[in-house]
C-alpha cells in the first residue's frame, strides 16, 4: 500500500473535522434604535427658600450674548429674605452709588455721605463738616460731593480736596445744578448748559453746542454704554406722559429725543416673555405723530434713547434693568433674563462685581445669583454727627 504523506494527511483530518463540527453560531441582532424624546424646558421659576428668595433661572452662557464674564463675586453681609421688607419704599431719600472697575461704594442720606472701600464690609463717615446734596462716581471708584459752591473730590485711596465751583448762571436762569460723571471726567450740569472737567475739578470746559438741547430739572441721571443719560417724566391732567430723554456721550455730543407713552408712543418690547434670551421689538412714532412703525436701522441713537428711557438701566460691571417684574442684562448681542419675579420695583446700582444694589429705605440689600440677598447696612441719619447701624 502506498504511504499517505503528511500533507495529505493533514488536508485529510482537517476536512472530517470541518465536516463534523457543529454550525457557528450567528451574531444576535442590533438592538433597536431608542425612541426619541423632546424635552422642554420650562421658564424660569422663582425658588422661595427660608431665608432668601433669588431666580432659578437658567442662564445662557455669557459668551453667547456678549456679556461680560464675572467671577468676583464673595459673600459679605447677613443673609435675608427680602420678602420681610415692606414693599412701600415711596418716602425713600438715600441714594447710592457704585464704581464699575473698582471696590468703591457711597451712600448719601442727605447730607450725610457714608463709603465703603472694600465692597460693603466697612463703611464710614466722608466729606464731613459740608451739607451735601449731590453726589457721583467713576468706573474708578473717585467719589464727588456737591455742597455749596464747592465740590469735593475723594480718591480711591481716601483723600479728599474740596475745590470752588465758581462757574455762573445767567441772571434769568433758575440755576439749577447737579453733578454726574462720563467715564473719568465729571459733568457739572448748570440750567441748560453742560461743564465738563477732566482734571477732577481744576478745571473745566464748557460744552458750547448744548444751547437748550439739555434741560436742567430732577430727573434720572444715570450712565449707560458709555454716556450719561437724563430722563424727566413729564405728566399732567390732560393726558400729557412724556419721557424727555437726553444723552451726552463720551464725544461730548447730546441727543434729545421725546417718547409718549400713549398710542403713538414709542414702544421696546420683548421678542419673548418666556424664553431666557430675546431680543428687542422697537416702535418709534413719525414726526408728525400719525402713525408708528419698526424704529429705522440707521437710528441707532434713537433706539439707544428709546432703551434708556423704558427701561431705565442701572451699570456696573455689567447693564441691569427690569422689565415687566424681570431682572434682565442688556448685553451687546441682545438681553438675557437672570431673575424672574424681582422682589423690588427698582435697581439702584451695580457693583464691579455685577451684583445689584438696593436701598430699601435706609438700608442697603445686595443680591447676587450666587450668595443671595445680604444686608450690608442701615444708614441713620446720625445724631449729634454720630452714626450708628
């Protein structure tokens, strides 16, 4: 018999044991594809806790809009719940001030002036020994006090210099006169005419193109995107609701503009009263008050005075406001919502921290998304030029 070779051999085995090996077992198969799912976000709710109530609001990312990014923000003062303070605040006199770039705090309660230069942990006693009925702030903290005939300026390192106002009015005019600030420089407003100082007071310039495009009274000033903004509200019997907005930017330029608030007036709506983010519906009336349409792209100013005179923006560190009860930031690509149902009527100032101050009364309340409410302090009108908390 002839000899298998192994090769044979081996083709031979390989094949009976391929013939008899059981079939391999196929792949289970793919699961099927998860079903889809929409979820919806509902808005924003209010969360009532023990001791504070603040927004739960989920906020978009700054970047989005082009908000400034903050990350400052520390806790200072006695947690509280807003909702114990009495909603009537009418007969209120202090106001306060905040510097945008800086630590520097100031409340008057006329004529006192109480600062802070650490954010609010401390206060104490300045301009002393003057009746001080106006004062102001800078991005860096230098505090102004108007008294008399003299302006009092502190620096951020606590010195202060009083120097003369000794700039006139005419012998017709009322002469009514405040201070305010446009960036670094100072702003005295006289009547209808605006002073402007860039050496904290030793000198000044008068603003020639003003004439009575400025009308001195007691409404709002207040700083906004760079620029210093007036707003007077005008009511009578008959129906008159006007807004007199007035804005001098950091060019020296003012704008003027009037806003009824009756069907012809001007409006700035939300584009939505839900969504966390929204841009701004604006109408503005013709110049002869017959009709009202979409505000024109190339009225920036006028939409930017229409803005400040409906909303009202406070600015620090970053431009508050509240619309219809929200707590909104007006930011450079639009607004975002950070507090729904804000417990206050009004914004009185913003920090460099981007937290937002209150003076209920006599006390100062802060509020920030990430420590709450806190009570700073009660300013009293001292007695006998003591104060006390």
């Amino acid at each position: 018999m002839r000899r298998i070779t192994p090769l044979i051999g081996i083709a031979i085995g390989t094949a009976l044991l391929l013939r008899g090996a059981p079939p391999a077992p196929l792949a289970p198969p793919s699961p099927p594809p998860p079903a889809s799912v929409t979820i919806t976000v509902p808005p924003p709710l209010v969360v009532h806790m023990e001791t504070q109530v603040q927004s739960a609001a989920v906020v978009p990312p700054a970047s989005a809009l082009g908000c400034p990014v903050l990350d400052n923000d520390d806790p200072i003062g006695k947690l509280v719940d807003p909702s114990t303070f009495e909603e009537d605040n009418q007969w209120a006199t202090a106001v306060v001030h905040a510097a945008a770039r800086a630590p520097q705090l100031a409340v008057r309660n006329d004529p006192f002036v109480w600062v802070s230069d650490d954010r609010g942990r401390t206060f104490h006693r300045a301009f002393e020994g003057r009746v001080v009925t106006h004062t102001a702030i800078t991005p860096s903290g230098v505090i102004y006090a108007r008294a008399g005939a003299e302006l009092g300026v502190r620096s951020p390192g606590g010195k202060t210099v009083w120097r003369p106002l000794t700039i006139p009015c005419h012998d017709d005019a009322r002469c009514v006169s405040r201070i305010g600030t446009l960036g670094e420089e100072v702003v005295y407003l006289v009547d209808e005419v605006l002073h402007v100082s860039a050496d904290r007071g030793k000198t000044w310039r008068k603003l020639d193109d003003t004439g009575s495009t400025w009308h001195a009274s007691d409404g709002a000033l207040f700083n906004f995107r760079g620029a210093l903004f007036q707003v007077d509200h005008y009511q009578d019997r008959c129906g008159l609701d006007d807004l007199h907005t007035y804005r001098l930017d950091a060019n020296h330029r003012v704008a003027h503009d009037i806003f009824h608030n009756d069907y012809l007036g001007g409006e700035l709506r939300e584009s939505s009263d839900v969504d966390t983010t929204w841009t701004w519906t604006t109408r503005c009336v013709d110049e002869d008050r017959s009709s009202r349409r979409p505000c024109a792209a190339t009225t920036a100013t006028r939409i930017e005075l229409l803005t400040a005179a409906k909303l009202m923006p406070v600015e620090g560190a970053r431009a508050l406001a509240i619309s219809r009860g929200v707590v909104i930031e007006l930011c450079a690509g639009g607004a975002r919502q950070i507090y729904r149902s804000f417990p206050f009527e009004r914004i009185d100032a913003v920090d460099d921290a981007g937290r937002a101050l209150v003076l209920h009364g006599e006390t100062l309340l802060r509020w920030s998304p990430v420590h709450g409410w806190r009570k700073l302090k009660t300013f009293v009108v001292p007695e006998n030029d003591q104060s006390s908390d």
